[in-house]
C-alpha cells in the first residue's frame, strides 16, 4: 500500500512535517481543530533548564542543532541511507522553526526561550537513540521498528518517514514537555507554542514531497496524481500524534505516584508500538534493491 494512501485510511476514520523560508499566512490545509482543545491543569513547578548545546538559551542553539543535522542528512544522503528522508525533514522543519523564533515577533510562538529548549532537548533524544542504535544498545520499540526496516526492511521512504515520525514523536516528545514545563510559572499554559509548530510542519511537507521524488523514491510521484487527501491525511495524522503527546506529557506531569507514572510510560509504548507495526505492515517484499537502484541513479557523480 502506498504511503500516502495508508495514512489518508489511519487518519480519516479516527481523525486521530515548501523549504523553510516561505513562512506567511495562514495555510488552508492546516485545520485548526487542536487549538481548540483546552490544555489540562498541570503543575508550575517544572520550568525550562539549560540541556547539553544549549546552556545558555538563544537563537545560537538553533544554529548549532542546524549544523549538526546538515552534517547528519549530508553523510546520509551520500550513501542513500534509507535515513536521509526522516533527516532532511528534521533538517528543514528545524529551518522552518528558527526563521520564525529568530523573528523580532515570531509568527507561530508567544515562548521563544522555552521552544528553543524544547527543540533542542528533543534533538538531544533523537541523537542519542541513533548513537544507541548503532552501538547495539537498548532503544525503545518504535525506534527499533523505524531503524530496522531503514537498514534492512523493504518498507517504502514515506513508511520510513512516518516510522521515524511516530517514534519521536509519540514515544519522546511526551517526556519532553514533562521535562521542560507544560504552563509558565504564572499558570499560562504554553500549548499556543506546541500547535504552532503544526502550521510549520504543514509548510515543510510540500517541499519534502517533491524533494523526495527526485532524488530517493518514486512513489512519491504518485502523490500528485491521486486524491489530495494523501496529502492531508497525512499531516492530520501527524497533528493527532503530536496532541497525543501534549496529552501523554499532561498525564505524566500528573502522576501522583511512581507506580501512576510507570503505567503512563506504558501506555506511550504501547501506541507508538502499535502505531509502528501498523506503519510497516505496508511494506512490499522485494522494494528495497528497486528503490536503492533509484536513488544511486540519482546521487550519481560525473
């Protein structure tokens, strides 16, 4: 089953990430159903803290976590790693992020210090379950299914980018928020900042499709000439992923007990892992040489 066709089938019944630069009005393909869902109480205790590249909060943390990930998708892409596509969609909705926090009234945030924190301690997860990953180490279920069917599955490039997508999003952000603080210490909720990065994802995707197309896999072609709920169905599928997470992380800032919060952690396991094999179930036995002979045409050097 085709990508795009899978997620329009996940997301419609249930309703359960342009290059960066073209950040300007209102997108009518994001629907703006989140932002009408009120955030639940959660403690004020918890507030932004410096993490490792960022120590001191600032738009230079975004520079430097750009840096890194060029890096990344760059040693990735020469190789037509099956990793690259999830990659360079960090690496632009990352670009899409910073334009607008960089701004002297961003478009999309009211929180610039405490969405500069969370995205780079959410880059920080990221990074370090690709170090464990490939030194053999323990990483959580989702992110096993996402990295497994990169190095060896049959599994198609938008399968890869949803099975990265679903693990850090459903599995680490949850914890990200809890980390970080969900409401400022005088009780206003910051969730205004969570959904503004729904409208940044939703001007990336474009982009990344045609992107996609050209240089890794050829299904993505097939999603111009089909329904356009592809491409909707999709993003509204991520959106209820990342409203998942704000709930997930509300439920854990709320525990009343280590036993409370274990069950909230098992829970976030379970979805994300029952979200991943959904994912792969679509793979076509044998695609993998026919879309690795498709991209080597496509990277090749004169």
């Amino acid at each position: 089953m085709r990508p795009r066709a899978l997620a329009t089938l996940l997301v419609i019944g249930p309703l359960a990430a342009a290059p960066a630069g073209a950040l300007a009005g209102p997108d009518p393909e994001n629907l703006p159903w989140p932002e009408l869902l009120p955030p639940a109480p959660v403690p004020t205790s918890v507030q932004p803290h410096p993490v490792p590249h960022c120590r001191r909060v600032g738009i230079h943390c975004m520079d430097d976590l750009l840096s890194r990930l060029r890096i990344q998708w760059r040693a990735l892409d020469r190789r037509c790693d099956h990793r690259a596509l999830f990659s360079l969609a960090y690496l632009r909705i990352t670009k899409g992020l910073r334009d607008d926090l960089a701004r002297p009234h961003p478009r999309f945030f009211r929180y610039r210090d405490w969405m500069i924190d969370v995205i780079v301690d959410f880059s920080n997860r990221y990074f370090a379950t690709l170090r464990d990953y490939a030194r053999g180490r323990p990483v959580p279920e989702s992110w096993r299914i996402a990295y497994d069917e990169d190095m060896h599955g049959d599994t198609s490039g938008g399968q890869d980018v949803l099975l990265a997508s679903n693990a850090h999003t459903q599995h680490d952000l949850p914890y990200i928020y809890a980390d970080m603080g969900m409401r400022t210490r005088r009780g206003a909720s910051r969730k205004h900042d969570h959904d503004g990065v729904n409208e940044v994802n939703n001007r990336v995707f474009d982009g990344l499709e045609s992107y996609y197309a050209a240089h890794y896999d050829q299904q993505f072609t097939w999603i111009h000439m089909t329904s356009p709920l592809d491409h909707i169905g999709t993003l509204e599928m991520v959106k209820g992923w990342r409203e998942g997470a704000w709930r997930n992380a509300e439920r854990l800032m709320n525990a009343r007990s280590a036993s409370e919060r274990r069950q909230v952690e098992q829970s976030i396991d379970v979805t994300a892992n029952v979200w991943a094999d959904m994912i792969r179930s679509g793979a076509v036995p044998g695609y993998r040489a026919q879309r690795d002979a498709y991209c080597r045409s496509k990277h090749r050097h004169p």
